[in-house]
C-alpha cells in the first residue's frame, strides 16, 4: 500500500501532467484520432 507522502505526490504529477494536457490542447495538439479516454473510468485507451 502506498504511504501518504506517495499518493500526495502521485496526484501531484497527475495535476501537472493534466495541466500540460490543457496547456496542448489550447496550442491546438490533439492525440491521434484513434485513441479514446474513458472518463467513466479514467483509463486511456490508445485506439
């Protein structure tokens, strides 16, 4: 099981690497037409 101090840091890097998603997408990038994101489950699916 994860320690605190692991899962804290863990959700950091996941708030960073959402926050270079948006900074992407507002550049115009977009993943490849072929994969999908299942917010249901928060899994990425690659197409």
């Amino acid at each position: 099981m994860a320690s605190d101090e692991e899962v804290a840091a863990l959700k950091a890097r996941i708030a960073e690497l959402e926050a270079e998603v948006e900074q992407l997408r507002a550049a115009g990038q977009q993943a490849p037409a072929d994969a999908s994101h299942d917010e249901e489950r928060g899994e990425f699916n690659p197409g």
